[in-house]
C-alpha cells in the first residue's frame, strides 16, 4: 500500500490533529480513497458506498442522526463497528417506536451490549425521534426540511487535502440552531457538519479520491 504523508487528519469530532493517518490513501493502481478510509473493513466499505450519497429516505436520515449523535467525542471507527448493534437495540431505526421509548425501555437501552451505553445520548435519541416526528407533520418529510439548507441541491466541494475540510460551516451552524430550537439534541455545528458529509449534503470526498467524481 502506497500512501502520500500528511501531518494532519480530522479526529472523531472533526478537529484538525496530529495523526498517523495519510490524505489519501492509494489501495491498488486504480483506487485512491480518503485518507480517513484505511485499515478497518467497515470504514473502507462506509466510504466506498454510503458516505457523501445522498440520502432523501427519512428512516435512513434519522438513522445517520443516531449514529452521528453516538459517535461525538469518540474514536471514528467506534460506532461504523456497533451501525447493527444500533440497528437491533432501536427497533431498527424506525422513529416512529422510538418516539415511544419510556423510562423503562431507556433503562433497558444502558445494559444493552454493542451500544454506547450514555444515558444522554440514549435519551437524545428518544427525544430527536419526537422532534423529528414534528418536522415530519410541519414539512411533510424529514427530507424536505433538511435538503433546504443546502436549497435542495448538494454541495460539491473540491478540496485537495483533509487539511483543508472544515469542522463546520456556516449552513451546519444554521442547521444547528434550527434544530436545537426544535428539541433536537447531540446536533451542534460540527455534528451537524458531519450529518451532512454523510446523508450526501456535501461531497467532501478529496479529489484525488476515487468517489469524488462518481457522485
């Protein structure tokens, strides 16, 4: 494996840090990825097919809420390792049982293996699936609502280094707001940010990548 040096990547919460980790990361002759995507199977295969596509279905965008949520403060493979863990301990992402979640079911989640057993971010995820709930009948879809912050087209950037790729922007700092205003919790502006690499708001492949012209 070929890889181009770098002083630099982004940590778990998209802060610039000294690491291991190269720009990119060149697997064969025909395939650079981003220099996050080495290593471990499930990042490789995270970004090979899901991160950057753009997603309108509201299950899959509430699931990426969750998952986005759990992962902040925590090492960036943590949870792509516990995505089915996820999926099993909350009803397979489906919102609308979510919202139902009481006490009990809370309680249940903080003893349930595979997860990140935080009772903020377990009870964060009860109250965004409310939350989500009530965008849901305000806009019609979650899709609606989220796809307008970038005016329902996403956002091709073309940065030539990790380097270069900001924690947050100004559309993730709005998003932030709007949806802490609306009950939401565990979405700040640097979640936000990643929220949006990931449903495909933005396109924050690096160009040398190998996603970055296919999407």
């Amino acid at each position: 494996m070929n890889i181009a040096p770098s002083k630099y990547i982004l940590s778990s919460d998209y802060r610039l840090v000294r690491a291991v980790k190269p720009n990119y990361v060149k697997v064969n002759s025909e395939k650079i990825r981003c220099g996050w995507a080495s290593g471990d199977a499930s990042l490789i295969e995270y970004h090979d097919r899901e991160w950057g596509v753009p997603v309108h279905e509201d299950k899959t965008l509430f699931e990426f809420l969750v998952l986005e949520g759990a992962q902040a403060g925590l090492s960036w493979v943590t949870v792509p390792k516990r995505r089915e863990s996820y999926r099993e301990a909350f009803d397979g992402f489906d919102f609308e049982i979510i919202a139902n979640y009481d006490g009990r079911k809370v309680n249940e989640l903080l003893v349930t293996k595979g997860i990140i057993r935080n009772r903020l971010k377990i009870e964060s995820v009860v109250a965004n699936a409310r939350a989500f709930l009530k965008i849901r009948g305000e806009f019609g879809t979650f899709d609606s609502y989220i796809w307008k912050f970038v005016g329902g087209r996403r956002v091709k950037n073309n940065w030539s280094t990790l380097l270069l790729i900001p924690a947050q922007t100004d559309v993730s700092v709005c998003m932030s707001k709007d949806l802490m205003r609306r009950g939401f919790r565990f979405v700040g502006p640097t979640i936000c940010y990643s929220y949006m690499q990931a449903v495909g708001l933005v396109n924050d492949h690096i160009t040398s990548c190998f996603r970055h012209d296919q999407l």
